[in-house]
C-alpha cells in the first residue's frame, strides 16, 4: 500500500491509499471482464491505460515484427502486443517481445524475463511512459537489452546493462544500423525501424 497526500503540502490535504495490483489479482480482474472495453496493462502494481495506436505506429509495429521473423527464424519467437510478465506486480505488454523459443513453452505461461531476448516499443504519444515508467520496469527485471522507437522525433533509443531500476548504457540513433546482444551478426537498419522503407 502507498499513502499520498492531495493538495501538495496543504496541512488541510487528505489522505488515500492507493492499491498496487498483482498479476493473480489483475488476471481474476480481467478474466472476469472488469476491462473488457479497455486496453490495459500492469505495470509495478498499477493498471496503465495503453495509448491507442496510430496507422503509422501500426505499420510500424507489423514492418518491424515481420521483418524480425524473417531474419530470426529459428532463432526467436516474435510476439507483438502480447503480455511479458515480469514481476509479482508487472505484466506489461510490449510492442515487440524477442523471446526464446520454441513458441510451445508459452502455451500455459507468459514469457518472463528470463526468456526475453530484447524488447522494443514504439513510441508516438506513448513516449514518455516507455523512456520512464516501462524502461524502470525492464531495467528493475533484468531485461538485457531495450529499444524505444521515437516515431516523432525520428530516432532509436538503445537501452543495456540494466542494474536496478536503471539502464546504465543509453545511447541514440537516427541513421546506420544496429546488431541486438543476443544477435551480433544481425544488423537491423534504423531507417527500418523509423519507418522510412
């Protein structure tokens, strides 16, 4: 349980609790159709409301995804849009989970940090929410490697070496390619990945 005050410092300010979801908790909530009409994930502990997705961002989204199929086939198991769960109190839903495979091993279980190869968002509206609280969430799980597509201001951030709730290797791109850890000899080009081919 979290306390906050509203009203900044006021003395006069009330007091509440907020409640910090769990995965069982969250799952009996949607299993029973609590957020039927919504799109939704768990992120420590709290339920986000996800950012609809733009016709680019979509575009973006099934170019990228394909596009690793391809490449990676036999390598890894691409899942869009789909839960990782990460902790207790996060179960997130990334863009893109590179995942080990085989894909059989997700029959009965959500990918968990362990399987995650790399993750990628794609970012429009949804920015600010992936470079913060999603990239704190990754980082807090372990997830080796990280990129958020900037669709707005046209660049990749790449996100490794995570220790806590930090990424300690931040680095940016706009133009050339780039080789995931967990697939060196991969070359993915940013202009791809940017929506530019």
């Amino acid at each position: 349980m979290m306390r906050r005050k509203l009203f900044g410092q006021s003395t006069e300010a009330m007091t509440f609790v907020l409640h910090r979801w769990d995965v069982h908790e969250y799952r009996r909530a949607i299993a029973a159709g609590i957020f039927a009409d919504q799109a939704v994930e768990l992120l420590d502990g709290f339920i986000l409301d996800m950012t609809p997705e733009g016709p680019f961002h979509a575009y973006s989204d099934r170019t990228i995804a394909d596009y690793l199929r391809q490449t990676l086939v036999g390598q890894a198991y691409i899942s869009e849009a789909h839960p990782v769960t990460l902790s207790v109190t996060s179960e997130p839903e990334p863009d893109i989970a590179i995942v080990r495979l085989p894909s059989s091993r997700y029959r009965n279980q959500h990918p968990t940090a362990e399987d995650i190869f790399w993750l990628i968002e794609i970012a429009d509206s949804s920015l600010d929410k992936d470079l913060n609280q999603k990239a704190e969430a990754y980082a807090q799980a372990g997830v080796p490697e990280y990129w958020v597509i900037d669709l707005k201001n046209q660049n990749v951030q790449v996100m490794l070496n995570p220790q806590s709730q930090r990424y300690q290797s931040v680095t940016e791109h706009r133009i050339g390619s780039l080789s995931p850890q967990a697939f060196p000899t991969l070359q993915v080009a940013v202009s791809l990945l940017l929506g530019e081919v």
